[in-house]
C-alpha cells in the first residue's frame, strides 16, 4: 500500500486565508490545497491503477466514475480511498458524508485526514469548534511528520481554556 500522507500540507497562508473567509470558504481554501497535492498523485502506479484511475476521474469532475474506483476499496478499509471518499463527498456538498470518509482515514493514521479533521474542528467547518478535538487529530498528524501539523496545533493551546488544556494533556499521554 503506498502511504500518500506526506504529500499533503495544509500551507501557512491557509491560516491566514481561513481567518478572514466564512465557513464554506474554509471549505474550498482547504479543498484548493489539498488538491494541489493531488495533482502529483494522480499519475498512474502500477500497483494502485484503481486508485490512480479515481484521481484522474475525479479531476475532470466525473465523479460518478471516481466514486466507482473508491468506494469498494474505502469500505474494505483502505485509508488512501477513504480519504479520496471525503474528497469527493466534499465536492458534492455533502460535508456530513465527506467528514465521515475522513474520520474514517484519519483513525487509521491517513495523516492528511487526520489534518483535514483537525482543521474542520478547529475552525468549526460545518462542525461546532472543539479545539481538544482538533488538538488530537493535529497532533496525530504531527507524530506522522505531516508537514505544519505541529506549528497548526501549537496555535490552538492559547484559544483552549483550562478545562480544554487539561484534556490534550490527557490525550497527549
């Protein structure tokens, strides 16, 4: 299986970005640079030529045939295809389904899921804002090397309260 979670990062511009914009920016800033990174894995691997096939099919909008591809991998368990599943869900405006693909992903350690969760949470993306939340899941990415999920959690803990910071505290151990 190839692990495709280094190739996301959520860019430090995004932050700045995502504070002035209404939620539903939040969403396609988001969506905008998590899908530059899959412009680079769209080229065919041999080996994963249904999940290749998925991208392309997905980025020239036909997602019928993307959701094909995906979805018998993504309900066998597959981390990568589950993520793509939130993507697509999430370009058909379907934010309940596109964040139950990632939660899927993210709790089978798809960093970049695990970063887009932690981002929703943080920002209250078509979620109500839990920072302890998104603390954990920024923090799972972080433990992966994803690129900024360390520095993008480290900016939650002066917004916690008390009682907030003393969950990460348990969650962290």
């Amino acid at each position: 299986m190839i692990d495709i979670s280094g190739i996301f990062s959520v860019n430090r511009a995004f932050g700045a970005v995502a504070a002035q914009a209404r939620p539903r920016c939040h969403v396609a800033a988001l969506s905008f640079a998590l899908l530059f990174g899959f412009a680079v894995f769209a080229g065919p691997a041999p080996a994963h030529a249904d999940i290749a096939a998925g991208w392309q099919a997905y980025n020239i909008g036909e997602y019928a045939r993307a959701d094909a591809e995906w979805r018998p991998m993504a309900e066998a368990g597959d981390r990568n295809a589950q993520f793509a599943m939130g993507m697509l869900a999430e370009a058909r405006s379907d934010a309940d389904d596109a964040l139950d693909w990632y939660e899927r992903a993210a709790r089978q350690g798809q960093a970049a899921a695990q970063v887009v969760v932690g981002a929703r949470y943080a920002m209250g993306m078509d979620v109500e804002v839990d920072l302890a939340r998104a603390w954990y899941w920024l923090d799972q990415a972080a433990r992966r090397n994803h690129p900024n999920a360390a520095e993008f959690r480290d900016t939650l803990v002066p917004r916690m309260t008390p009682a907030e910071r003393a969950l990460i505290d348990q969650l962290g151990d």
